[in-house]
C-alpha cells in the first residue's frame, strides 16, 4: 500500500536520508534471516493512506504496532475485524461511551475514525513478531516525527490526542510553541494506567469542541 500523494510531497525527502535506507536494509535483513514482520508490508503506511493530509482534524499517536498475529494493520490502537479489541482498545472504547455515550462497537477496527480525519500515527511502524518494541531505534521514529513536525506546521488547528508518557515525550519538542494547536494529555489507556488518568479525560468532546470553535466539522466519532 503506496501513501497518498498529499502525503508523499511533505516527506519524500525523508527516503533519500541515509536513515531511512538504514531503516530499508534492518527491515530487509529480518526477513530474510525468517523473521515475520507485522503490519504485513501493504499496510506500514497504512495511516498515511486512510487519512489525507489536508484532511486531519485529530492525531493519536501510538506506541509500535501489535505483535501478535491477525492484529496489527498499520493503524494505532486498531485491530483488524474479527480480532477481539486489546485491552487498550476496549479502555479507548469505555472512555468513548462514557464521555460521547456512544455504544461500543462489535469490533477493534478504526479506519471510520481515520476517513473522517484522524490519524492514527504509530511512533514505529513495523516489529517483529512476538516481540514487543524490537524495531525501535531503527529510524521509524525519525519519520514519524517528520510526519507529526508536517502536521504543526499546517496552520488548520489541529487535535494531538497523547496518551501516555511515550507520546507526550515523542511530542514535546515539535509542539512546544504550537499556538494554533490543541494538545490533549492524559494516562495511556492501558490497563496499567488508565485508571490513573485516561478515564474520565474527556478527549473525544474537548477535540470536538475545540474544532467547532475554529469552524472545522466535528469528528463522527461513532464506529462503523
């Protein structure tokens, strides 16, 4: 899966950095010595393809992918229909219906949520099977943060969703001075944490609010 165009001019100049073809040969020798590699390789720019530049409203930042099998499919927090939701997801989902009282849906799949303009944005967007951030440090993070840098830049007011202390930190530098932009904060919605300040947030109305008080269409948060 090839992103979007809109998305290909703003960081085309990161696939020529040596980084990236860094990034390239890592990805090239794990298959080769038999490793599986989650998303499948249609879907690693997955969220630059569901959601057009021009088009986002809202970014949540997530952490890696899933590595269990059947789930992960480029998308943060999102699982693939017919996946039980994780953990995370169904917190995500309870703090969904107790701040907008929408129900929770059969399914763990947000590709609604990234066709009305919200990006779901991993910090690393491939690892291994099986084995929780073992593509880290190997120059992912250095384009995803290109992407979020193109995203403040952009001066349509935008919602950064950060949930946990991996996203807040990821951010801290590229939205330090923003002004246009509304940065929401809270626990990650993990199990470990959410009870310590993800539920009860309010992100999903305080985004909406936020986009209507600069005349952009709310988010239909509602699930398909």
């Amino acid at each position: 899966m090839k992103m979007q165009g809109c998305w290909k001019k703003r960081v085309k100049l990161e696939f020529e950095k040596p980084y990236m073809k860094e990034l390239q040969a890592f990805l090239s020798d794990e298959l080769t010595n038999g490793h599986t590699i989650y998303p499948s390789k249609e879907n690693v720019f997955k969220a630059l393809c569901a959601t057009c530049f021009e088009e986002v409203k809202v970014v949540i930042v997530g952490q890696d992918p899933y590595h269990n099998p059947d789930q992960a499919h480029g998308l943060s927090f999102s699982v693939k229909k017919g996946v039980k939701p994780p953990p995370s997801l169904q917190n995500i989902y309870k703090e969904l219906k107790d701040d907008l009282n929408i129900p929770t849906p059969s399914h763990g799949n947000l590709e609604s949520w990234a066709k009305n303009g919200v990006l779901l944005l991993n910090s690393t967007l491939t690892v291994r099977a099986n084995e929780p951030r073992s593509h880290y440090g190997k120059g992912w993070e250095q384009f995803t943060d290109a992407v979020i840098q193109a995203v403040a830049e952009q001066s349509t007011p935008t919602v950064f969703m950060l949930w946990g202390q991996h996203a807040q930190k990821k951010c801290e530098t590229i939205l330090a001075d923003t002004k246009q932009h509304l940065v929401l904060k809270a626990a990650h919605p993990s199990p470990f944490s959410a009870n310590t300040g993800f539920l009860g947030c309010k992100h999903f109305s305080k985004a909406n609010e936020f986009l209507s008080k600069n005349d952009i269409a709310p988010v239909n948060w509602q699930i398909d």
